[in-house]
C-alpha cells in the first residue's frame, strides 16, 4: 500500500453528529471503530434501503407549479465560468455541453460577460433559462468559489411565464430550505438532476417529482487517455467524511489491503483543474474502488474510472442503473468485511480482461460525453416544456 496525493471529484464533505449518527444506522456499525454485523455485511443495497436509512427534511411542501404560457426556442444558461477551474470541472462541463447545443451562456467571463439576470432576459428574449446552482455563485467570504460570480435580479425569471426556467440540483441533501426559496424566487418550472430521482425527492421534498429532468456526470474525451495495457492492481480515493463511512472503514484498514493503493483527495479549491491528472492515473489500474456515500449519488468517478479502463467496485444501490456501463460494475455492501473485500479485489485483478474493459471504456465514452449528454438535455427540457404548455404537467 502507498500513499499520494492526487484529484478526486465528490460531493462536498460534511462531519456534522448528524451525519455519524446516520451513518452508523446505514452501515450497521460505527465507522470510526468498525464492528460489521454479518446481516449488514451480506446485503446489497437498494434506493429503498439509502431513502430509509436518511432523514426526510420535514416542513416542506411540494411547490406551486408556476404558470407557463410558452414562448420562444432560443436558450440561455447562466454559468460560472471559474468552475472549469475547480478541483474537479463536472459543474462547467454541463454548461459548455448547453454552448455545444445552442444555448448562449451568460455570466462573469462568459460570453455575455455580466451577471444581471434581468438584462439578459430583456436583451435576449430567451425561451428557456437554466441557471446554475445558487450556492455555487451566492457564495460567502470564506468560500472557494468566485465572488465575482453573483448573478443579480434573479428574481425577475419570476414575472416571465413565457420562460421556461429550470435550475441544477446537485447535492439534493444540502440545504433544502436555501434552495426551496432559490427556486420559488426564479420561479423555477423544472430541475436538472444527476442522481435517482427517488433519493432527491427524499432529500429534496419541495420540488415536483413529474418536473426533475435527469442527466448524468459527463466526461470530456479530449482529457481521457489512451488504455494503457500495464496496469497495477487497485485504487482508492476520495474525500473522508462521515458522509463516507465505507470509504472511512477502507482507509482504516488498509494494512489489511496489500493490493489497494489509497490516494488522498487534494481539497476543493479552483487553482486549477485536476481532473485530467486524475484520469491519467486511473489508466495505471486495473480495478477502482468508487464509494456512494450515505445518500447513494452515482458520482463521477464510476464514469470516470470505466472510461479510463477499470473494473468498479461500488457499494451504488442495484436499482441504480448506470446506462451503458451497469456491467462493469460489481457492486458490495457497504458493510463488506475487509477480508472478504479484500478476496474481491484479488480476483478481479486475477481475472481483469483488457478486451472486456476497453469495450466498457469505449462506451462510457460514447454514452457520457458531456456533448451528447447536453444534446439530450436540451430535447428532454423541450418535452417538458411541450408537456407544460399542453396542460399535460402544468
């Protein structure tokens, strides 16, 4: 086992009580002083068991649907030009796949290089917005994220029924109550999210299941390396937090893992992005161990680690279908014991095929390039917005 410091891309960490209180009713044991009941030990997850292990926000309601009366074709998308810089570009990838499909983006050092939502709206008479997740732009004096980015008069989407207006829910469990109001203040018709519309209802319970769009994290070919046939056995990584009691349960016993590499994530900055390295050094491996968290996202690195050549271990719940690479996925329990973890890894690197893993490379390459993904974005944001002005979901 060795030890660097290399990219990682997950959801951001949190270490609240909460989160360990949760966390040991989901693992069925304290992840800081593990103790596997062999009941956990042997079952695979499903959405059902992450909704009732998490606790649902409570004094919400749904959201009034807004009114929407249709209106033009042309589409603006309101992004954060330094996130291309992050620690990891998933949340710039998406609007540069809004740019390949037609859609004008808007913000500071953005093509329209200004951040006042009610001139652009009144300048460009868009018929569909998407804008970026608030708490990616609305960001406090400590935070990493670009001051400059702060859009203003946001609210004016709000009196614009001719525009169909929807926004990014990422992190479903952050906040809800910030974002439930982010929404009721643009008058937000529909949201754009990555994971099981099921969780994000659960985590999320203001907005309206029938107007959640789903897409996926997205890769740019252009950074994912040629496969490499030489390959080491297996990596680990990714951000510790309770958040992450399997990835913390690994970390703790990884003298027990010879043949598991762990990677320290490098923190959530924007000095650059990190995502290219990171790739180049999933293209070393042949097996790639790819943690859920609590709240079961299917995250990045499943994708990223498929496309690179590896074979995945996962702890993602079995009724979370990933299109195309379902496959290359062997899924555990999050409470796997470490020497039968341990056997798992052994034999898929025993058994790694290149054969078999350049043909799931090559087609998570083909499925999640963020160019495709946002084409289809685009068409499915035109049927739920045909669907509204048919009477259909409005």
């Amino acid at each position: 086992m060795k030890t660097i410091s290399v990219p990682d891309e997950w959801a951001e960490a949190y270490n609240s009580p909460e989160f360990q209180q949760f966390a040991k009713a989901w693992l069925g044991f304290d992840p800081i002083k593990p103790e596997v009941s062999q009941s956990q030990s042997k079952r695979l997850r499903t959405v059902q068991d992450v909704i009732e292990s998490l606790p649902k926000p409570g004094g919400f309601e749904q959201l009034a649907i807004p009114p929407y009366v249709g209106g033009g074709s042309s589409g603006i998308a309101f992004g954060v030009a330094s996130m291309k810089h992050h620690t990891t570009d998933e949340g710039w990838q998406i609007f540069n796949g809004l740019k390949h499909a037609g859609y004008a983006l808007v913000g500071h050092n953005l093509p329209c290089n200004h951040t006042d939502v009610r001139r652009a709206i009144t300048s460009m008479h868009p018929g569909v917005v998407v804008m970026q997740d608030k708490r990616e732009w609305d960001v406090s004096a400590r935070d990493f994220r670009d001051k400059e980015a702060r859009f203003i008069k946001t609210s004016s989407l709000a009196g614009q029924p001719q525009i169909f207006k929807l926004t990014i829910l990422k992190d479903s469990h952050q906040r809800p109550r910030y974002h439930a109001e982010a929404a009721t203040e643009m008058g937000c018709h529909a949201w754009i999210i990555y994971y099981h519309p099921r969780i994000v209802c659960h985590n999320a319970p203001y907005v309206r299941p029938e107007h959640l769009i789903r897409t996926y994290h997205s890769i740019n070919l252009k950074v994912v390396p040629a496969y490499a046939p030489r390959r080491m056995n297996c990596i680990f990584s990714g951000a510790m937090s309770r958040a992450y009691p399997m990835r913390e349960h690994i970390r703790n016993n990884l003298s027990s893992l010879p043949l598991v590499d762990y990677h320290k994530h490098p923190g959530y900055h924007r000095k650059g992005c990190e995502t290219p390295s990171f790739l180049k050094l999933l293209n070393r491996y042949k097996v790639s161990i790819c943690t859920s968290s609590i709240y079961g996202y299917a995250l990045r690195k499943i994708i990223e680690s498929t496309a690179c050549g590896c074979r995945v271990i996962t702890d993602l719940p079995t009724d979370e279908v990933m299109p195309s690479i379902d496959g290359n996925l062997l899924r555990v329990p999050p409470g796997i014991p470490i020497p039968k973890l341990h056997r798992v890894v052994q034999d898929l690197c025993d058994t790694y095929d290149p054969a078999t893993q350049q043909r799931y490379a090559q087609a998570a390459k083909e499925f999640y390039d963020y160019r495709r993904l946002a084409n289809k974005l685009v068409k499915d944001i035109e049927q739920l917005r045909k669907d509204y002005r048919d009477g259909l979901n409005g």
